[in-house]
C-alpha cells in the first residue's frame, strides 16, 4: 500500500477523475438525450451556452486539475516505483490522460468548435445538428468510462 503525500495524491486523483466521469455521465445519459429532443435551433443554442460556462472556473478547475494529478501520478510512479499499486497507478493515470483528457482535446473539442460556427437558426445547424449529438456523445462516452476505469484503477492502489 502506498502512504503519506503520495497516498493522499492519489485520493486527490482519484476523487478528481470520479467527479469528472460523474459530469461526463450525466451528459452521455440524460443531458444529450435531453437536448437532441429540441428543435435543432434549440439544441444548438443552448450546447452553444453550455461549452461556454463548461469554460469557466468550476469545470475546468477538476477537469484540469485532474489532469495535473494523473500526470503527476504517473511521473511520480516511474521515479519512485513502489513495491505496490505501481501498475495501477499507471493504468488509471494512462485512462484519463489520454482516454479522457486526450479524447476531449482531440474529439470532443473539435466539434464544439464546429458547433460554434453554425448559426442556430440556420439549415446548415438543422443539418449538422444530429452528426454533432451522435459523434460527440460516443466519444463522450468514451471519456466517461475513462475517468471511471481510472477510479477503478486507483483504488486498488490505495488499499
């Protein structure tokens, strides 16, 4: 079992990677769902709206921090390489670095921007409209079950 600072590390990265599958959830469960079923106009504007407040402090501080933590996680247990929870250290700090943190920056991130440079009310959004919700919640998904296995891989780790 890992201790002092180094445990506590991971209890950070841990709760971290838990609070953002539990938003990445919500999204891929409900809030999409929720969404797709208004009028293309609608559901443009309002993810428009939400990208922009997922922006702000709140988010981006777990979202990142997280980040911060998983790398952390893992540089830490290259150097010191414990006699346990190594190999799940690093599988959990790999799912979110790169199935999480990666899959937003290059999937998710892409198509937001795309998202902006459609006008709500046009035939062009109305079009783009479906593509966008199927394409972004399954790769939604995906950084959802990141962030979990990352949870899951940490644990271990701890006990």
């Amino acid at each position: 079992m890992i201790d002092g600072p180094y445990f506590v590390l991971t209890v950070v990265g841990l709760l971290g990677a838990g609070l953002v599958a539990g938003v990445f959830c919500g999204f891929s469960t409900f809030v999409m769902q929720g969404l797709a079923a208004l009028p293309a106009a609608q559901g443009v504007a309002a993810m428009k709206a939400i990208n922009v407040t997922a922006l702000r402090r709140p988010f981006m501080s777990v979202f990142l921090g997280s980040t911060l933590v998983c790398a952390v996680i893992a540089v830490v247990t290259f150097v010191l390489w414990p006699d346990e929870g190594a190999v799940e250290l690093l599988v959990g700090s790999a799912l979110y670095l790169f199935g999480c943190f990666g899959v937003t920056v290059l999937a998710n991130v892409p198509r937001n921007n795309a998202l902006v440079k459609v006008e709500a009310g046009t035939g062009e959004a109305a079009a783009y409209w479906p593509t966008y919700v199927r394409e972004w919640t399954a790769w939604n998904h995906v950084r959802t079950v990141a962030a979990a296995g990352a949870v899951v891989a940490y644990l271990p780790a701890l006990v």
